[in-house]
C-alpha cells in the first residue's frame, strides 16, 4: 500500500518475484532480521514510478498495505543506475543510498503495512536448558535483497540463488583494578552491553551480532518454491554451536495467479515462512528492528488480494498458521495457532493507511514431564491497531504506527508471532511477558495490556535540494533519521503495572565519496521511568567503505561510547536501581549471563561491569 507498485516490487524482492511476466525472482521471502541500518540505508526508493510495475517485483507486496519483503535485482545494470527496485514493495526503480553499505534489506516477506524488508528471519536462537538459556538470534538480516532472474520465455522455470551476511569482529574495552602477574590492568572480551539482545525491548542495533542467510528458489511468474538456511556464530572463528545451525528455517510455495483483463494481484503462499506488519524502516523493520504488530512465524498459509482503482489500491490479506514450541521442560510455551488479517489502502504510491488483526493462542494438554507450568491455562495474546506512512520524496518519509496487545494466561503462546521485541508470549523469557509484564516477584500471570506508539522519519538534503527531479543516491548525501518508540503497560503485577519505558535516537550519515561515508548515531533509553538509574545511551561515530556510490556491500569500523546513568548497583542497595541486563541474556557470554543457565562445566560471562567502550569491525554483503 505504501506504495502500491513500490509494495509489489519490494514483496517480488524478497519472495523471488515471480509476479511480473518476464521475471524469475526466486529469492527468498524467508524471514529476515529486521536490521535498522541496512535496506533503508541500501536502497532509496523515490525514483520514477509512472510505469507498470516491473517484472522482478513480487506479489509480496498485495499484501494488505505492507510490502512484503522487498528483493532488490542484483545485476550490475541495476546497480549502476537508478532502477533498482526498492526493497519495500512494489515496482519502484530504487537506488542504493549511500550508507546502503551498511545492512542489506531483508528479504522476508513484509505484509501489510510494514513498507520494506523484513527483520530477523524466522525464528529465535534458543538453546534448550533451563530458563534463560536461549540467544534470540540475530535473526534482523534475515532475506537479504532477492534479484531477478529473466526466463526467455514467461512460463519458463528457473533456478534462483540469493543470501546475506553480516560479519562483525566485536570487542569491549574493560579492566582489572587488580592485575595479577604478568596481567595487564587492560582486558579485552565480547561485548557486554544491556542492548545486544534481539529479543529484549532494550536492543538497539547499534552492536549487532553475526548472521548469515541463504535462499533457493525454483519457478516461474506463476508458481515458485523457496528454500532458506540460516545461522548465526561462525564455527571457524568461534566454536560449534549447534544451536546457532538453524538448518533449513523456511520453506514454501507461492502461487499468483494471472487474471485475464483484471488488474486484481493474488499472491498465495503455503508452507513455512514469516510476514512482517508495522515495520519503521522505509525499507526495512527501522532502527529498532521490531514490529509493531507482528512478525509471523509459523507452518500455514497466507492469501493477499489486491486491487487497484485509479490513483487507489485496495489491499485485505488472511493468514493461519501453527508454530510448535521447544520441548525443553523449561519452556512454557505451547502448541500454538495464528489467524491474521489486515487492511488497507494507499494513494499514488505517497501515503498508505493500514489497519492489523492479529491472535495467537495456546490450548494444548499438558506433556509428560510438564515441570515449568503445569495445568496451565489456555494462553491468548492479541494485537491490533493501525499504522500510517508517508513518502513524501524531498518532504522526507514518516511512518507513526499504534499498536495494542491484550495478554491473558499468554505465558503458554508460543513464537507464532513476534512483537515489539517480544517472541511470542511466554518463550522461556523472551516473550511479552517477561519484557514487559513482570517484575522481580513474577506475579502477572501473564495477563496485562501493552500500548505501543512507534515513529520514525528519514530526510535527505540532496532530496530536498533535487525537488520533484528526485535523488537516487548517486553523489555526495547528507542523510539524517529520527526515530523513537514509547510504552505503556498494563499488568497483574503490581512491580510492572503502570510502568512507561520509550527509548529514541538519530542516525546522521554524510556520503562524501563514492567509496566512502562517514556516520553517527545516538539513542537514548529509558526502560523505567519510575527508575531513572536504568537508562543508558549510546554514541555511535562509524566509517563506511564501499566500492562506489550505489553498492551491494558494506565495511564498516565503529566506536561505541555507553553512557550509563548508573552503571553498578550499590551491593547493599536495591538490585534495580542501576542499569539492567536483558530479560534473557544472550548466552554463553552476555551481559547478565549466569551459569544457571549455562549447560554443566560451562563458563559463564566476564567477571565484568557493562563496557562503555566498544569496537567493531564489521562486513556485509547482500545478493
């Protein structure tokens, strides 16, 4: 709907696009992480769009309002001049901005309402054990940009071949105020930072960890398959991780169907995968890699109609899907079903408006060796609301979206659908009840009321300078983002209820040479408002090397500067009353890592305070 040919492109991006008669895009609608940086960064979208819509866009983007994932071709032609499709949706000719270096657009398949790629890709890292003992995976690069392949025919069948990776070297600065013999008083150890986590409401983006993905695809303008790997913790420069080779995460089919003298877009996918809805980004889930209403993670199927009418375009899409829980008896998520729908309507590519219905639901017996929530009752979390965007082209492009979410019992909802940081509604401690519902003494339930605003605007001087004649990212750029989201909870427990945490930033980037841009970013946040003592900020200066203006790749070195408001608690204080690990710590290293959680004769995390000073050298690529 955001841009209704722009949506179509962007969902042919990340399904493989199949929808145009002459082209095979088979890439990936898989899911992907939401990665803040990269496509909006990687792909601007305000070049011409008068034609029709372009044979490598997907059907993704009928859905309701939210171009699905958005796969950028990836030929050199395309590169080099200002016709790549955008990565949100539809048939937009988009170049690469000049900080596109830094995330590629993920490919998943964004619906309704969530203009670009898509973020994490499909699931959470989660090792079994005991609570606490999974990494939400830094599933944000999920579905990197999907290119077009041409068949010589339009029934022809084709093999397609898409991916991405991110690759980050990422070290904190710490010390010893005791060295021993032969210690130096400086020490050096992975990052431990309160924002890392993916799945915890204090991520930011600013650290992200490694990710790699990888799509195959088969078919035609009609009909496609895709399949898609994904890992994270490279094994040759770590140590194996089985748990981090999530093997084959995605597969399914999309059908669309051509209408004879009917203007009316079909898409229809079957199988496993994720759509995305509420993402801040223009082209991607935005700076904070979440979703304000959901992104699905299910075994099931999607339909998404939409029909054009003059300078409108009608988009409704419908979804059912089932997603089993890890079996760990530390997990109380169970047996899980979704049902979705979405509605929407945009106007000449500049403005859509959306609205969101989504529900998840858990009432499945208990199994043998039910040790974490036994006689549970049946769970249920539901999040609706609209969202609005605007591509206003030298005016800039803003996105508000509103979303509610009603938990009762929700402990038991599986990852069916992740939210505001949330994988489903009792993941181990990665769902919506323990980032939003509990405090220290649990006593939610898991019942309680989430009301989210999410904002996000970016502008470009070139832009404004160029007016109606439009910028594609080829030449010097002074581009600045603003962002920020806001939350306010509802809950059975006391220690939560009433709670109000927001957290925002900006994100400046200059494109000096065509090799070359230099950037900053800052965020500030808040996850307490009644304890000040938690908040912390981020200051992120970076330099960006790339092999010209519009690019597929990305080097990146940065310094990051964290400001804690108080950054260890007074042993013989209140425990809350400084700066907060994540909900789940991501294991076996991060910050608030204990070796509970850890499997036997396992070492826990540095015997270290949160760094405040952190480096990173960082690579990726997307094709």
């Amino acid at each position: 709907m955001y841009a209704t040919e722009l949506s179509r492109l962007l969902l042919n991006f990340s399904v493989l696009g199949f929808h145009a008669p002459e082209t095979v895009d088979l890439a990936a609608d898989a899911s992907s992480e939401a990665s803040s940086d990269t496509v909006a960064q990687q792909v601007q979208s305000d070049a011409p769009t008068d034609s029709e819509p372009s044979a490598d866009a997907t059907a993704d983007d009928t859905t309701a309002g939210q171009p699905a994932t958005a796969e950028v071709t990836t030929t050199a032609d395309t590169m080099a001049a200002p016709s790549t499709p955008s990565a949100d949706s539809g048939p937009h000719t988009v170049a690469l901005t000049p900080d596109a270096v830094e995330t590629p657009p993920s490919a998943a398949s964004a619906s309704v309402g969530a203009a670009g790629p898509i973020a994490p890709a499909g699931a959470i890292e989660t090792s079994t054990g005991s609570p606490n003992t999974q990494n939400a995976r830094d599933t944000r690069r999920e579905g990197a940009v999907i290119s077009g392949q041409k068949s010589t025919q339009p029934g022809d069948w084709a093999f397609d071949f898409h991916g991405y990776f991110n690759a980050p070297m990422r070290f904190g600065v710490g010390k010893r105020d005791t060295p021993a013999a032969g210690q130096s008083s400086t020490t050096l150890h992975s990052p431990l930072v309160p924002d890392d986590q993916y799945q915890s409401w204090q991520h930011t983006a600013h650290n992200p960890r490694s990710w790699a993905e990888l799509y195959f695809g088969y078919g035609n303008d009609v009909a496609k398959g895709v399949v898609g790997i994904q890992a994270w913790n490279y094994s040759m420069s770590s140590w194996t991780n089985n748990q981090a080779q999530l093997g084959i995460a995605l597969a399914f089919v999309e059908l669309t169907p051509k209408l004879k003298r009917s203007r009316v877009h079909i898409d229809w996918k079957v199988g496993s995968f994720d759509d995305r809805y509420g993402m801040m980004g223009k082209y991607d889930p935005g700076a904070y890699e979440t979703y304000m209403f959901g992104r699905t993670r299910t075994l099931g199927e999607r339909l998404a109609i939409r029909i054009p009418v003059r300078d409108f375009s009608f988009n409704f899409e419908h979804g059912v899907g089932a997603a089993r829980p890890d079996p760990s008896q530390w997990n109380t998520a169970r047996f899980t079903l979704l049902h979705h729908a979405h509605a929407g309507v945009s106007y000449k590519e500049l403005v859509e408006l959306d609205f969101h219905y989504l529900t998840a639901w858990a009432q499945e017996e208990d199994r043998e060796n039910e040790a974490e929530n036994p006689n549970a009752p049946d769970g249920r979390m539901t999040v609706l609301g609209p969202d609005i965007r605007f591509d206003g082209g030298k005016f800039g492009y803003w996105y508000a979206g509103f979303s509610y979410i009603k938990a009762k019992s929700a402990r038991t909802v599986g990852t069916a659908i992740e939210v505001v940081h949330g994988a489903g509604g009792g993941n181990y401690t990665l769902g919506i009840v323990d980032n939003y519902l509990e405090g220290p003494t649990a006593r939610s339930n898991g019942n309680g009321e989430i009301f989210s605003l999410g904002l996000q605007t970016e502008h470009s001087l070139r832009k404004i300078m160029a007016g109606d004649a439009g910028f594609w990212g080829e030449g010097m750029d002074l581009s600045l983002s603003l962002y920020g989201m806001l939350n306010k909870i509802k809950s059975d427990d006391p220690d939560a209820d009433g709670n109000v945490r927001m957290k925002y930033g900006a994100d400046l980037v200059y494109s000096a040479l065509p090799w070359l841009a230099v950037a900053t970013r800052f965020d500030r946040v808040q996850p307490n408002k009644e304890i000040p003592e938690q908040s912390f900020g981020i200051f992120s200066p970076r330099i960006v090397f790339r092999s010209q203006w519009v690019t597929h790749e990305a080097i990146t070195l940065q310094y990051s500067r964290y400001f804690y408001n108080q950054r260890i608690c007074d042993p013989a204080g209140n425990s809350l009353q400084c700066v907060q690990s994540p909900v789940s710590a991501a294991t076996p290293d991060g910050l608030g890592t204990e070796l509970e959680d850890l499997a036997p004769e396992t070492r826990g995390a540095p015997l270290a305070l949160p760094d405040v000073n952190v480096f990173m050298l960082t690579a990726n690529i997307w094709w």
